[in-house]
C-alpha cells in the first residue's frame, strides 16, 4: 500500500506542477525521467540558463512513467521520456509512445550503435556490464567472458541481481544474438547452478557480498564501482577497492554495454524544445558532466573519458545494436525463467 501510495503522490504531484505551465507556447519542456541523479537536475538549469526554457521533472521509475504515458494519451503533459536500456525504450516505442525525430547535431553526436534507426531514442551515456571478483581470493586472468561464469568451478561463487532488472535481460540477451539461444540457455542454467545466494538487491549489493565473503564474483554495471570508489559511506568505499575488475570478451565480440536514453513522446506539447533539449544533452557540457559525475561512458564518442574512467583502460565494446539487443528482450526474460534465475 505505501508504494501505491507513493506512485499517487508522484502523478498527483505531476498534474499539479504541468498545470503551471506546459502548453506549446510555453517556453519549458516536460520530463518524465527514470534517472534520479544530482547532476542531471544541475544540467537542467544549465540547459534553462542557456535557452530560457524552464525544465519541468517528473522522476519514476520507467513502467510507471510508461504506463502514465499510456494512460494520458494525447493528453499527455510529457515531451520527453528518459529511461535506462534498450529493451524499455523499444517496449515505449512499440505502445507508439515515443515518435522519430530528426536532428543534424543528434546524428553527429550520437553513433548509429546508440540510438533508434527511425529516430524514436538517442543514447545519451553507456555503461559496461562487468565482471568483478575479489582481489584476494581469485587471481586475476580466471575469468575472461561471460560464459566462463557457466563454469562448474565456479559452482557457489557467482552473485547477481534479480532477472526481473533489464541490465541483466539485456545481457542475456546479447547471448541469444552472440551464440544463439541454445547455448544461450545453457549458459543461464550453469549460471544459476554457480549462485552463491539467490539473487537480491542492487548492483552495489553484490559487490558489498563480495567483501562480506557471501561469494567472490559478480556482474555490475561499471559505473557503481566509481560511485562507491567516491561515495562518502566507507562500507561501500573499502568493498569496491577489494575487487578487480574485468571488461569480459575482449578477445572475441567485446564487452556488453547498456544505456541511458531519451526520446520525443509521441504527443510531445513542446517538440522544438524538447529536440532543442536532446542535442544540448548529447553535447560537450552535458556529455563531460555525465562521465566525470556520474562514471557513465559518454555516448558523443568525441568527449575524452575523465581520470577514473582512463584508468580502467580502453576496452572494446559489443557493437551489438542496441536496438536490436532490445528486441531480443522478451526472448531473454523466457529463457531465464526456464533456467530458474529468480
């Protein structure tokens, strides 16, 4: 009942805040965002300090602001909606929520691996989805892909979030699309079989397991590891200076990334805005912010990483459509079932 209670508040709050504003002469533009982080509400004043357009916020996660989108329809206050991973921006898309764009400076900025072929989402930021162990009790160089995790010697050692999270849908759906799904279905069934614990909590929890000694490997999105490397709490801090890190598949297709997007919904009251919003978050400031703030890898591939990011090295990323990655959701979520990843 209290998040039932908790998601009213937000809608209601919602109505209230649109209702000061948001026609299309106004001078703002509506988000509707999954992302919850400080330096995105320091680039939105940037952005208003720079164009006068007022930014207007509202913060859920993303099936809630899928299905309020849905549910408003053509009445809908929201001119952008920003969420995490291909497969929910593909499901937005494909409830004709969302509606192609077309912009020089998005199309420079952005490489055809980050966004929607039609234009429907542009990546704005990536993040590596990594192999981490423990520095003391796992020599570096055991593990080099992800289907080395399917390894019986790993059998009690492996921690991971629940499959019912996208990043981990999205990984396996890169399997079905690297080495079909049969052997991508082998390879959740030895996954689960090596669990140390049934999955729960977030990425930093399974790092924090490490160093409690609950197992010794885990699958992260990278840029957890900078934010606990820099977090003011000194559990989190010493936990993610006890493990190394691996880019997996470096020999063969690369490492599997996922990202963080925006798109112009389909009924957008302010779409010159909201285009004009995208190119200035797809651009140097908002793009440098990103990666030295929040440890994202910068989707404009002409921002150079920032001093963390370097010292991890170089890596070479799965150049895997996104898009595509997403249309392989639904045939990843059944295929993990099947192998009993809770």
């Amino acid at each position: 009942m209290l998040k039932l209670r908790s998601i009213v508040l937000v809608f209601f709050s919602s109505v209230v805040l649109f209702a000061c504003g948001g026609g299309s002469d106004e001078q703002v533009v509506n988000v509707y965002t999954h992302r919850h982080y400080e330096a995105d509400n320091e680039l939105y004043k940037k952005f208003t300090d720079e164009t006068g357009i007022e930014v207007n916020v509202i913060n859920a996660n993303a099936d809630e602001l899928i299905q309020r989108l849905e549910s408003e329809g053509a009445n809908s206050p929201a001119d952008i909606l920003i969420t995490v991973d291909g497969g929910r921006l593909n499901r937005a898309m494909d409830k004709g929520l969302l509606q192609p764009v077309q912009s020089e400076t998005l199309d420079q900025n952005i490489p055809e691996q980050f966004r929607e072929p039609s234009g429907h989402w542009y990546g704005m930021t990536y993040r590596a989805r990594i192999i981490v162990h423990s520095k003391d009790r796992l020599p570096a160089g055991q593990i080099l892909n992800y289907e080395d995790l399917a390894d019986p010697k790993w059998k009690g050692k492996i921690l991971v979030r629940s499959s019912e999270h996208v990043y981990n849908q999205s990984l396996t759906a890169s399997l079905i699309l690297a080495d079909g799904e049969e052997k991508a279905a082998a390879w959740a069934k030895g996954l689960v079989a090596n669990f140390a614990r049934s999955p729960k909590g977030n990425d930093r929890d399974q790092v924090k397991a490490i160093a409690a000694g609950e197992g010794d490997i885990a699958i992260v999105n990278s840029y957890y590891i900078g934010l606990m490397l820099h977090s003011e709490n000194e559990e989190e801090k010493k936990a993610a200076e006890g493990i190394t890190l691996v880019f997996p598949n470096q020999e063969n297709r690369g490492t599997h990334i996922n990202i963080s997007a925006a798109g112009v919904t389909r009924h957008a009251p302010n779409k010159e805005n909201a285009v004009r919003f995208l190119e200035f978050l797809s651009g140097a400031h908002a793009q440098e912010v990103f990666a030295g703030t929040n440890y994202e890898y910068p989707a404009n591939p002409a921002i150079p990483f920032p001093g963390l990011l370097q010292s991890w090295g170089d890596f070479k990323k799965d150049t895997a459509s996104i898009s595509l990655i997403g249309r392989n959701n639904e045939k990843a979520v059944l295929l993990m079932e099947a192998a009993g990843w809770k």
